[in-house]
C-alpha cells in the first residue's frame, strides 16, 4: 500500500515537473539529465519519460 502511493506521488510530480519526479526516485543519473534534456525539448516528452521511468 505504501509502495502505491509513493508511486502515486511520483507521477504527480512527474507530471507537474517532470525533471524533479525523476530525481526525486533517481537521484542525479542519467535518468535524470535524459528527462531534462527532453523537457526542455518540449514539456510532454519530458512527461512522457518521467512517467515511463518511474513505472518501468
């Protein structure tokens, strides 16, 4: 039940800021710097990678 609104949370704040969901889960990796990249792209695919990061 706490694993599933940790995740919960995390897709929240993926959505809203994508690049900070990510490093909240991961930390300053790659996932991170790649999430940021995409975000600053254009906002959905930085959306699109933090949701599919945090779920995968």
């Amino acid at each position: 039940m706490a694993d599933n609104t940790a995740t919960f949370i995390d897709i929240l704040v993926a959505i809203i800021l994508p690049p900070l969901g990510v490093f909240l889960r991961f930390g300053c990796g790659i996932e991170f710097w790649i999430c940021l990249i995409l975000t600053l792209f254009g906002y959905v695919p930085g959306i699109i990678y933090a949701v599919y990061a945090i779920t995968k």
